[in-house]
C-alpha cells in the first residue's frame, strides 16, 4: 500500500475556523477528490467569517492550539454581502495586537479559500502544519494557563509534572 | 446531564477505510453526556435513519450527533429524521469524518484520532444547541413593479393575471419604456408598438394592476413579505379621474416648438403633452419648465379649454404608501449618448466619432424614430440636418461597449443584431442607398439571430466591414469615415451621408440611488447584483426583491420578457403560502444587555436591524435597542462578532456552541 | 532634564469655569453641571456633579484635575440623572472621548453643554496630588496631546495654556517594543499583567466601557476566566484592548487609575497607530457614523491573507 | 456584648478606665485624651516578651537563611516598577522605603487560590479537594504596621461560623516580622482608626529602626520567639538607641462611636448620594485594603477537567449582589459605596467588636475618582 509515513517528535494542534460555503465547501472538495494531507487540523464551521470573533482566536490559542487558521471566502465571494471585508479589517487590528503582545504571527494564517479551491485548502493548511512543526509547540499560553499569583500557589508535585510536560 | 446520541456511520467503506468507526464510536461513548453511541454501515439509507429514530426514542436521547459524510451533504437528512422521532431539527449535528478525515488522510490510525476529536468537538458543541422554532412571517400578497417598460409590463400583467394586485410605478409620464419607440423588432421584424401598445392598455385596463405614471420610488421599509413602499406622484397638473384624453389642450397650447424626447428631440411637443399618441394613461402633463402659465403666470389656455376642468395649475406632488409583500425591478437602461457626456459617465469619450458635433452623426434609438411609421418622419430615413435621403450610411458597433480603455468592457449585447436589422430597414426605403457596417465581431446567439444577421448581408447588401473607424469628419454635407478593415489589411475611406451609431447600453442614472433605497447590491457600472449569476438570476440577495431586464445587464427583448415572466413566477411562488417559513439561524438581541451602540446595525448587510425603544410601564422611555428583524436577517453574524457586550447572538451559532468546540479540543 | 509646566492660567480658567457655570445653571440652560471640585487632601480634586448655582463656587481647575468625565454622561453611569441638557468641563482629551459617544449613540450633543478647559496639562498619578507639574510629574498623554485648546465648545475661557515640546513616551515605548523579538515582548507584558488583580478600575473609568454587561461578565460562555491569574488576566487585556480598537481616543484613564502601574493605554496608542496606518483613521476628531472595525472597503490592504 | 459597653474595637482593651458614657465623650475629644490613650497604647505594646537587636547586614543575612531553608520569606520587592509584598528570591530585594501597593493580607487571603478540582468521564465526576497541609512555611517581611493590624481582625471573620481552613492554615504557617512606620503622607491615617505607625498589633515580631541603624526587636508570641531562637547568633541584646522619627499622620482621631452611631441610624440617608455618586464601581479600593476580604468562587475549566477557585471580590462591583433573576438589591453605585462604609464601621463592629478600617490609605491614594474614606468617615463624625 503506501510507503510508511515519516513519524514526527511533535505533531501540531492546528486549529481552523473556515466560513461554511466557502472554504468549509472547498475542504468537502479536497475530500472528494481524495486530496491528501496532514491531519493535524480540526476544523470549525461558521456561516461567514464575519461571525469569527477575535476571541476565538484567543481561546485556540489558550486551549493549546499550536497554530490557528481563518478561512473564507476572496473578497466579493460573500454569501453574505459583506461578511468577509468585516472579518478582514477585523483581523487584519487583531492580529497586529497578538503581535504586540508577543504572539508570534508565524502561527496565525489567515486565507481566503473558496469552494473550488481544494488544492488551496490542501496547500494552506500544509504549510501552516509543517510551519508550525518546525517552530515547535506554542508554549507561552499554556505556561500562562499553569501560572498561579504567588499568594495561591502550591508547590506540589503535579504542578511540577504539569510544567515540565509543556 | 444531556443524552447524547452518536452515530458512525461506515458510509459503506468510505470512512471505515481509514477511520476505525467501532474505536471512535467506543471512545466517543465515554465522552461526558454521551448516552449511546454505534456505529453502523450506511446511515443515510433508509434502514440507518430507521435505526436512528428508533434509538432515539427507546433511548431517549436528548441530542444527536451523527458522525458520517459533510453537513452540506446529509444535514438535512438527519435533521428531518430527527425532527421525525420527535426531537427538534436543530438538536441534531453532523460530525464531517468523511470529506475532511477518512478521504484525506491514509493513517488509520492518525485519521481514527482525528475523527474521535472530530465527533468529540460536535458532541460538546450539541450540548449547547437549544430548541429553534421555525421562523415564520407573513406575506402581504401585493407586488411592486418598478418601471413601466416591457419588463415591467410583462412581470404585471403575469403576476396580476394570477389573482394578485400590482403596483405599476413608472417615471416617465406613460408606460411603455423603450420597446415603444423602437421601429420593428429583430429577429422577425414586427412592429414593435404593434405588439407593444395592446400590452399597454391590458395593463390600463387590468382590475389588479394600480398604475401610477410619472411617479418615483421615495422610499422603501420593511422585509420580503412586509414591505411599505412611499411613492411620490409628481405633479402632472392635470387631474387624471377628470382628464377625458381629449387632447383639446394639446391643440391649443401655444407653445409647441419643445423637442419631444421620446422621438429624440427629431419631432415637437407643446408644454401640455401626451409623450407619443398611444400613450398610456393617455393623460397629459404639463412641462412646468416650458409651460407659460408657470414661467409668467399669464395664459392658462390649457385650463380654460378643459371641459372637464382637469387641468390643475395648484396640484402638488403626493406621497403614497402601498404595502407590498414583494418588489420586481425593471428599471431599464439608458442609451449612452453622443452628444453630451452624461454626469458620472464610465465612458470616457468617443469625440473623435463627431460627438454630437456632427447632426447627421445619431444614435441607434434616433435611427428607430426615423424608420417608425409613427415617428417624427412618418417612418422615411432622413437626414436631421437637410432632411435629404441618406444614400450612402455607416453604422459603427460597440461605441462604449467592450472597450476597457474607454471605461467599460462588456458587450451590450443587442447592437450586432439592432445594428442588422437597421441595414434591413434601411435597405427597404433606400433601395438604391448602400449600408456599411464597421463591427469587431459579430455576436447573434438566439434562436434565428444568425440567420438574421446573414440575410442582412446576402440579401439586404449590407457591407460589413471588420474594424474599427478611426476618425470622422464633416466634409461638405458629407461625412468622411476612416478606418481599416482587418480582414483585408487596408484602409477603407467612406464618403457616408448619415451615421449610425451603436451605443452602450447603460443603466438608468440614478440606479445606485434606487438600489440603495431597496437595500440591494450593485456592480460597478451601476448594474443590479443577482443572488446567483446561474442559479438565481431573478434573486437579488435581498429577499423578495426580483430583478428583470436591463436593470440587471443588457438584454433584448425576448430575453428581458423570460426573464418577467420567470421573476412573476418566483412573486407567485412567494405568494402562494400565506406566511413565509425561513431557516432560524438569525440574529437575536438580549436586551437586557443591549446599550444602544448599534455597532450591529452599522456592520449589517441586510439592513436587518432597527432601533427599538424600551420602556416602562408609565410609557417613560428606558432605553433605546437593537433589533433584529427574523424576517430579513441573512444570518452571517457579523453583528454578534462585533458586538462589544456580545448581546446579538446567532441562533445556531451562539458563542456557546463555538466555546464549547474549541474546549473540547 | 526637568522641566516646569507653566500652569498659571489655571487660577484665571477656574474662575472663568465657575461663572459660566454659574451663569448656565441660573438661567436654566443645564440641569447639572459635571466638573472638578478640591477634596481633602492638600492639591487633590475630585469629580463632582453640581446642580444648584450657588454651588458653582465649588469648580475648579487644577493639575489634579486628572479625570475624564465623560465616563459620567455615559450609561454604565446609572446615578447621574439625565434628564435635561447637561454642563461638563471637557478637557481637550475628554472632548474626543464625548465626540466618540456621539458616534456610537450614547450622547446627542445638544444634550450637552460643552465648558472646554484650556489645558497645558494634568498629572500623571495623584497617589500625591500636590505635585508641582513638570514634564517628569506630566501625564505621558499629554506629552503627546493635541488638543490643549478644545474645539467646537458651547464656552472656552480665553486663556491660552502654555505647552512646551515634551519628549514622546508612548511613540517611544511602542517603537523600543516593536523592535524587540515576540518572545521578549511577550516577557514584558507577561510580567505586567501578572500584577493584574482585575480591579476593573480601567474598564470602569473608561468612556467606551459602557456595556452594561461586560462581555467578561457574562458566563455562558465564560469568554474570559474572571480570576485575577496570569491567564485571566491576559487575555483580559487582549479583549479590552480589541474592543477598543478604532475607538480610543487616548485619555489614557485606563493607565492613570491602575493601581498596578500596567501600561495599558500603550496598547491602546499601538491600535490607533495601527488604525491610522492601515485605514487613516483617528478617532475623536469628528462625529463618525461608522468606525474603521464597523466599516469597510473593497480595496483594504489583504497583504496578510493568502 | 451590648452596644452600649464602652468604646469599641482595639481601644478597648487597652482602656484603663471604665467610664460613663458622657465622661467617656468628653475625654474622647480633648487632645488630652487622645495621647493620652496613646501612651497607653504604646505601654500595652510593652506587653512584649523578649527584647533583640538586629543589624541590618543580620537582618538580610537572616532573610538569606530563611530562604536556603525552605522558608518562604514574603517582603516588599519590586515588581515591573510596582512596590508588592512577594516572596524573595534573595534580601538584596527588600525595599523598605516604600509601602506596597497590595497589602500583607494576600499571604493568608490568596487574589486567587485552587479549591478543588474536577475531571469527568462518561457519567462520571470525579472531584479532588486541595490539601492545605502542603501550604508553605512563610515569613511576614517588613509589614506596615497598619497591614499587620489588619491580620488579628481577620482572623474573626474566617473563624467565625465556619472555620476557613485555606486562611487559618496559612496563618498558622506564617510568623510575621512587623516594621514601625516612619512616613506618612496626607492620606494615612492610622492614628484616626486608633492605631499608630509603632502599632505592634498582628506582628509576631516587631523591627524598629534605630537611630544609627539596625533595627530594635520584640516579639510577641511563640512564632517570633521562636525566629529569633532558632538564629539566635544574628540577635544581640538591646542597646538603647533611640527610636528614628516615626511617621506622624496628620489626621486627628475619628469618634468611632459616633461614627457608629449615625450608622446605625442612617441606612437611607440622602449624603449616601453626594459621597458616592462619584464613584465608578471598580474594585480598587476593596483589593488594596489590608481589611477587606470578600471572595467569589467560580468554576475554571472545560467539559473534562476544571478547577474552582476563590478570588477576591469588591462590594463596588455591579455583579457583586446581582441575583440570578436579574434583580440587584443594591442597584446603583451610592448602595454599593454605603455598604463598604457600613461594612467597615458598623456590620464588623456589630458582629466583631471591631473596625475594619486600619488606616493605611490606600484606598485613598489609588481610587480612580479621589473618593477619600477618611474625608468621608471625619463627615460622618460631624454629623
């Protein structure tokens, strides 16, 4: 059958938020037409990418998404008018604030991929996994999650074990 | 604690390929709320659906996740056969383990972690789902037709013909739009007002069809099903319930010498005037411009002819408010004209083809007056500046179409065949003039329309010339026209006496003022948007708003009449139930928390949000709040992602539901 | 080098502050006046909402004057009734934050009575309130304002505040953190916010923080973990600093009032700065209908989006 | 304990005599009295039982010890330009010139602390209670004598009708080392709620800097004993050096009583609208009290696996009394501002015998809208 796949050290959590007739249609296209490729990302389905809350992003990110990708529809594809030059100012603010907290942007794409494009989706979600292997886990949010003011903390030996597991 | 059922579905070996579905369904079972969980080979054929409704009531499941092919494949399904068993439609999710797990990725054991997080994800997000009702508004079983051409007339006539009243609004005073002044009609060559003024009086005449000529639209509220249109009647000064149609006051206006439009400025009316004899209602109106009873206040002829005493220098313009369930857009287009370069033209000039300098230089519409039997000529092909029979004339195609560098690059698409049809008729009342045509291509899909073209040249001597002109200048009376003719390599120089040129069709000015009072979309060169290029081209996006003719791009007649008969079909469809049932993924407002920014309002598409006020008991008002109207929410959500108290949420797709996703991961 | 801010007009200013006050409420003109009075402590002032004549007197202007009293006309502010037209003393910057709430339809202007303060400047903290201003004791806003002179006021006294050329902190601080890596930029911030005891004393004293409920209050879902931990409290801020975004117009109440020393109005100036690049827009200079995160257009820079 | 029984809180211990309600009025505001209830004060602070000296350099060397022990030794430090009490890395850096922005009670009232936790499973919920015995050893640094105060007074509350295991294992776990106060600034006001800035209340050993350095000390229980037994080599004896100049608050002394008593009478009282309608109902006075201690507990976490925590919570705050129905019976900022007065001067009196106010003034200082507790208490003592 095929050849044995090469194992990685570190398989990345990619998260996707894909709006559900563009590019959610052009990932049911890549599957169709048996398309291959990495199945690091897990996908999450919104009407439009106007419905794409910057929070989400936050919280991917704070549940241990190593990277997160946006998707939609190219501009003037909207379903929905207008939703996707919403998404896109909104993010293109959001993105220079993570940055200036420290967020590496690296691990943030954002595409406009639209139902014919199988290959696109292929291709994107690809190359932010394989990106995102290569600079590793994104440890600064779950180190943030196991940190405790001082005053609350216990030093016990889960914690430890917690730390050192990131 | 929620009763989850999951569902794996094998989908024969498509998933169970690759995806251990008895792994993912053993695993998802241990996932908190799961109550159930199998798996089993095709689930959307009868007997898996069976077993699905099945468990759900022996099981009592609360929710139900069925894990299988894409959502925009079987989501439906499922639901209905939920919603069979007795449980909400909306309390059912598919978990897509085909499309985007077992056919992309070859790992089985890789491709079975995925689908277990996959169902995982769907499982949490379901707790969340909540009951959704169906949403239903009702549906005023009234239409508006926007323009009075033959578009508009067409969809009227159909949509009244089937029992529902129309309100016709035309801007010119009569009904009849550019259909009435063409000459003949291509491919068959019958007269246009031939058959065009017996559908001009259906419509006087019809019982469901309210016409108001010389009226605009003010103003559009409310949603499919619900809309209250404003409509300003212009002043005519004449009263139409006492106006006889005598035409008394026409004859004695004393002033007559006032280019009538409708022949292009060719003839004369006076200040009082139907626009052409036929009209419809045959009603005069007043040009107060020209008029001099309004200019001086002296004479006043026209009233004191008037045995009816319809004539009514004091009348004003009136506001009418008609509610309609549905909107039909016919507005039509505007010939681009040569002689003056209208206000905001894409176009960037065509000075070199004489541009208005030249009067035997005309446009296409100018040559349908002259060859009319009802036109300023009485139907003889004659120049505008001697009056003398042309006997050499040169029409020129695509002046402002498919021209990027002039400022538009579509096809107008009636020009090839217009532009035959006037070497026919030229060549039957000049039988010894000679037509030449300078063309780029000649474009005839349409059923005869090739055939047509050909005998324009074969038989009617018209002599087609590939290329475009370069230059035209008068020379004496004549007009030298120079170009080339690229099928031969050389310069061709024509000594012509008339010219004909045939311009771009446009949409009418003012279109994106129009479009914006209905809320609906627009290209670029001021075209209505459908829903669907191929599979809505009567839909705006908009709901209940229709679009026919050349509003919506160039089109000729046999096509803009399909396309009425096929917009009063979807008005018909509409109207049919008497409430509207729609998917209830909308926008809704708490408005406990709602602050009044209206933030939603600005970033809605749809103008699906208005201001609500909230007050007490004693009437004082507390505050003032979004609301979204179900009836017109598209159901994007882009107000909830901006809403700073997330107090919108979208039905379907709450914050809730998508926290809950991104936990489980 | 320390440099003395000349705020002698400041004496001249209150007084012509107390008498067009004074002179709105007899004739009726307001219902109340929001402005400053002293308190107890040696040079320190406090907001204070007046709605008899008599009480005029009361108004001052000081250095001390820090607040921005915009957050009193706004509804989160339930206690100040208001009915009838309304008097307030406006800095320049608190100007911006009233023309912003006018946007967003939380106040109509004819509802207010606009008594503009010329202003050289205010502190920075009044944990002392008697400091002298010098550009070490100045608010880092107003190194940077331009608005010392309030425009399209309903009253302006006619002194004119004296405002030297003053070192940019906030355009310096951005740029020294842009040019860090993100690792260390996420130290740095890592490190304030952890100080973080989630207070809300920023959110509260903020104008555009008129919610009525928080988007950080409501549970279902939990947005953004409410206990004061390095996590809470990050993301926290993130959210705050986006809801903001296109709508601050820098009064930097936010910075002045926390009583950890978090930067914050840095990400606030980092998101105009970045506003005004990438759409040209600064907020508080005209009543907008839309601001540039509610509006759009088809040509937005997508350099971003593959 | 009745009303009427004399004057209330710390003064009462200490108060020699027992006089009648009308005498007890009079002495109450000559100046005579208020030193002399002072110097009562400080003699009962005599109430010592063993008296050290410190050298600075031993002081550190101390903190250096107790850190290499295992010890965790919690002072004021700075952290990203912010005066905090936090655990040393080391006693290069103490800073003692500054009170900290936060007060001592977060060694024993944590801003936030894990209560428990949770894990489900199927049907299953699986829950995990923290175990208080693995609280760390701590040493108190360089505590204001107004954060010390404050300790004694909380004990009450979390010993009250339920037993807080979480603060009284961590009082239990912690010595505090106290430090007389020699700066003050025109928002302190100790010496009003009857404190002083040599106030050794709470302390279980108290440092007073000397004239020519180091520091005086005294110790007031086991636990200060104890510190100083175990390291007794970096002790020595007392040497008569005089006391640096304390700090000298400039607020006279509040009638308590009184206070108390226009509270009792004044739950709706029209001055509740002109002292808080300034005030924007954030938490920042309430988390800078050394003496505030309200906490919420929430839930943390995902559908699987979570904590619930206790994190501080302020009276100021809208949520605060919001009721799940959407009613909130304190539903406008002037409500929520009388119940931190009433809280602090009345309700903990009322069930305490105490006040919950020790003067430190932080409130004062950091209230975004300059809301000033001492201006308003001195009003009410007007009234």
């Amino acid at each position: 059958m095929h050849p044995e796949k090469l194992k990685h050290d570190f398989e990345p959590k990619i998260i996707a938020f894909v709006c559900t007739w563009c590019t959610y249609a052009g990932a049911d296209l890549a599957g169709t037409s048996r398309m291959q490729y990495p199945a690091n990302v897990r996908v999450l389905k919104f009407p439009c990418t106007g419905r794409i809350d910057p929070v989400f992003i936050l919280k991917a990110f704070q549940q241990g998404a190593d990277g997160v990708l946006v998707s939609g529809c190219h501009p003037g594809d909207c379903h929905y008018i207008a939703g996707n030059f919403h998404a896109r100012r909104r993010f293109a603010a959001f993105r220079k604030l993570l940055e200036f907290v420290g967020v590496d942007l690296e691990r943030l794409q954002f595409s406009w991929v639209s139902a014919a494009e199988g290959g696109k989706w292929v291709e994107v979600v690809t190359d932010l996994t394989e990106k995102v292997r290569n600079m590793g886990p994104m440890t600064e949010f779950k180190e943030l999650a196991l940190e405790e003011q001082w005053s609350g903390t216990i030093d016990t030996p889960e914690l430890k074990e917690a730390y050192n597991a990131i | 604690m929620s009763r989850i059922g999951v569902f794996v579905c094998h989908c024969g070996e498509n998933i169970s390929r690759t995806v251990d579905v008895e792994r993912v369904a053993a695993q998802v079972g241990k996932m908190p709320g799961v109550a159930f969980a199998t798996d089993y080979k095709y689930m959307c054929s009868d007997p898996g659906q069976t077993l699905l409704k099945k468990t759900i009531q022996e099981q009592k499941l609360s929710h139900v996740v069925v894990a299988a092919c894409s959502p925009r494949m079987h989501e439906k399904t499922f639901r209905k056969a939920v919603e069979a068993a007795g449980l909400n439609p909306y309390l059912c999710e598919m978990a897509n383990i085909r499309e985007h797990c077992s056919w992309v990725h070859e790992d089985k054991q890789e491709a079975t972690a995925k689908a277990i997080e996959i169902v995982g994800m769907l499982v949490e997000r379901v707790k969340k789902n909540r009951v959704l009702p169906t949403i239903t508004v009702p549906v005023t079983k009234r239409s508006l037709v926007i323009g009075g051409g033959i578009a508009g007339i067409q969809a009227a006539l159909d949509i009244a013909d089937a029992g529902h009243h129309v309100v016709l609004v035309e801007r010119d005073p009569s009904i009849g739009g550019h259909m009435a002044q063409l000459s003949e009609t291509f491919p068959t060559l019958d007269c246009s007002q031939c058959i065009m003024t017996p559908k001009m009086v259906d419509v006087a005449n019809h019982p469901n069809i309210t016409l108001y000529s010389y009226s605009e639209i003010e103003q559009v509220d409310g949603y499919i099903g619900n809309f209250q249109v404003t409509i300003r009647r212009k002043a005519r000064s004449v009263d139409e319930d006492k106006c006889t149609g005598c035409g008394v006051c026409m004859e004695k206006c004393p002033v007559k010498k006032i280019p009538n439009k409708f022949d292009c400025n060719l003839g004369m009316r006076p200040a009082i005037y139907v626009p052409f004899p036929q009209a419809v209602p045959n009603t005069p109106v007043i040009d107060r411009d020209n008029c001099i009873k309004f200019k001086t206040g002296k004479c006043g002829l026209c009233q004191k002819v008037c045995g009816p005493g319809a004539v009514d220098y004091e009348q004003e313009d009136r506001l009418v408010v008609e509610p309609v369930g549905a909107i039909v857009v016919a507005t039509g287009f505007d010939l681009y004209t040569i002689d003056e370069k209208p206000k905001g033209s894409m176009i960037k000039g065509y000075g070199e083809f004489g541009h208005g300098k030249i009067p035997d230089v005309i446009d296409g519409m100018t040559f349908e007056r002259l060859a009319s039997a009802s036109g300023p000529t009485g139907g003889k092909i004659l120049r505008p500046s001697d009056g003398k029979e042309p006997k050499q004339i040169v029409f020129i195609q695509c002046i402002g179409s498919r021209a990027r560098e002039k400022g538009i690059s579509y096809c107008s698409k009636v020009c090839c065949m217009y532009t035959a049809k006037h070497t026919m008729l030229y060549h039957h009342k000049v039988h010894d003039g000679q037509a030449y045509v300078f063309f780029m291509d000649a474009r005839t899909p349409g059923k005869a329309y090739d055939e047509f073209w050909r005998r324009s040249i074969e038989e009617e001597e018209a002599v087609y010339i590939r290329g475009m002109v370069s230059r035209l200048y008068q020379k004496g009376d004549k007009i030298v026209v120079m170009g080339s003719d690229i099928a031969v390599g050389v310069q061709v120089e024509i000594e012509a006496d008339m010219v004909v040129l045939a311009t771009a069709i446009q949409p009418r000015t003012g279109a994106d003022s129009l479009a914006q009072k209905l809320g609906i979309s627009y290209d670029k060169y001021n075209f209505y948007s459908e829903a669907h290029a191929k599979l809505r081209p009567v839909e705006c996006a908009t709901a209940g708003i229709y679009l026919v003719g050349a509003c919506q791009g160039p089109k000729d007649i046999p096509d803009t009449v399909s396309q009425a008969s096929a917009a009063a079909a979807k008005v018909m469809t509409l109207f049919a139930k008497d409430k509207l049932e729609r998917e209830p993924i909308v926008a809704r407002v708490k408005e406990a928390g709602c602050v009044g920014c209206f933030a939603c309002k600005k970033v809605c598409a749809y103008g699906a949000v208005e201001e609500k006020e909230i007050r007490d008991r004693q009437g004082n008002l507390i505050k003032v709040v979004a609301y979204v109207n179900p009836g017109v929410c598209g159901g994007c959500g882009t107000c909830q992602a901006t809403c700073p108290s997330k107090s919108v949420e979208l039905d379907g797709y709450t914050d809730e539901q998508i926290v809950a996703m991104i936990e489980a991961l | 080098m320390t440099q003395t801010i000349d705020t002698t007009i400041y004496a001249a200013v209150s007084e012509a502050i107390q008498a067009e006050a004074k002179r709105i409420l007899t004739a009726g003109e307001v219902t109340a006046v929001v402005g400053y009075a002293a308190a107890r402590r040696k040079g320190s002032a406090q907001p204070i909402v007046i709605t008899s004549a008599v009480d005029a007197q009361k108004l001052i202007f000081t250095p001390a004057c820090v607040n921005n009293l915009a957050v009193y006309l706004t509804k989160a502010k339930k206690e100040i009734p208001k009915s009838g037209r309304i008097g307030i003393v406006v800095k320049g910057c608190d100007l911006k934050a009233l023309v912003g709430l006018m946007g967003e339809s939380q106040l109509k202007r004819e509802q207010l009575y606009l008594i503009g303060v010329p202003c050289a400047g205010v502190l920075a903290s009044t944990i002392q309130p008697d400091t002298g201003l010098t550009s070490d004791s100045i608010a880092p806003k107003c190194l940077e304002c331009d608005a010392h002179l309030p425009q399209g006021c309903d009253f302006v006294p006619t002194q004119t505040p004296v405002s030297p050329e003053l070192e940019k902190k906030y355009a310096a601080e951005i740029a020294r953190l842009e040019a860090l890596t993100p690792q260390e930029r996420w130290a740095y911030w890592k490190e304030q916010f952890s100080k973080c005891i989630k207070c809300y004393a920023c959110r509260q004293v903020c104008p555009f923080c008129f919610c009525e409920q928080c988007l950080c209050d409501r549970n279902k879902p939990q947005m953004v973990d409410t206990t004061p931990r390095p996590a809470g409290n990050t993301a926290w801020h993130i959210v705050r600093a986006m809801h903001l975004a296109g709508r601050c117009a820098g009064c930097a109440e936010c910075e002045r009032v926390c009583p950890m020393d978090i930067p914050l109005n840095l990400l606030n100036r980092k998101m105009a700065k970045e506003l005004k690049e990438l759409y040209d827009y600064e907020a508080g200079f005209q009543v907008n209908d839309k601001g540039p995160l509610n509006s759009y257009t088809e040509k937005d820079d997508q350099s971003f989006i593959k | 304990m009745g009303k009427t029984e004399g004057c209330k809180g710390l003064t009462k211990k200490y108060l020699p005599l027992v006089l009648t309600p009308k005498e007890f009025k009079f002495l109450f505001f000559s100046k005579v009295f208020v030193s002399s209830v002072l110097s009562v004060l400080s003699v009962a602070n005599k109430g010592f039982r063993m008296q050290k000296y410190i050298t600075e350099q031993n002081l550190n060397t101390l903190l250096d010890k107790l850190i290499a022990e295992g010890k965790r030794v919690v002072a004021p430090r700075m952290n990203a330009g912010t005066p905090l009490y936090e655990p040393l890395k080391n006693s290069g850096e103490i800073i003692i010139d500054q009170l900290p922005r936060r007060s001592g009670k977060e060694a024993f009232f944590p801003l936030c602390e894990d209560i428990m936790s949770y894990t489900k499973e199927g049907q299953k919920v699986e829950l995990k209670d923290i175990d208080p015995s693995r609280f760390p050893e701590t040493v108190l640094v360089g505590v204001r004598p107004c954060d010390a105060a404050a300790i004694p007074v909380l004990d009450a509350v979390f010993s009250w009708d339920y037993k807080d295991e979480f603060f009284l294992e961590r009082r239990k776990k912690t010595t505090i080392v106290g430090l007389a106060c020699t700066k003050a600034d025109d928002a302190c006001f100790c010496t009003a709620v009857g404190l002083s800035p040599s106030d050794t209340k709470g302390s279980d050993l108290f440092l007073t800097p000397l004239e020519g350095g180091g520091y005086a000390c005294e110790t007031f229980s086991d636990k200060g004993e104890t510190l100083i037994n175990s390291h007794a080599g970096l002790f020595s004896e007392p040497n008569n050096a005089k006391t640096v100049a304390l700090a000298e608050p400039g607020t006279e002394a509040f009638d308590l009583q009184k206070v108390k008593a226009w509270l009792d009478e004044h739950f709706e009282d029209p001055a509740w609208d002109s002292i808080a309608t300034r005030c924007v109902g954030c938490g920042a006075c309430a988390f800078v009290c050394p003496a505030c201690h309200c906490f919420d507990i929430v839930d943390e976490g995902t559908e699987k696996s979570g904590k619930r925590r206790k994190n501080w919570d302020a009276c100021g705050f809208w949520k605060f009394t919001h009721h799940a129905s959407g009613h909130n019976p304190r539903d406008q900022q002037p409500k929520r501002y009388r119940n931190r007065i009433m809280h602090k001067f009345k309700y903990y009196d009322d069930k305490f015998g105490q006040t919950l106010c020790t003067g430190c003034g932080r409130c004062i200082r950091l209230c975004p809208v300059g809301i000033d507790i001492a201006a308003i208490v001195e009003e009410i003592s007007k009234k």
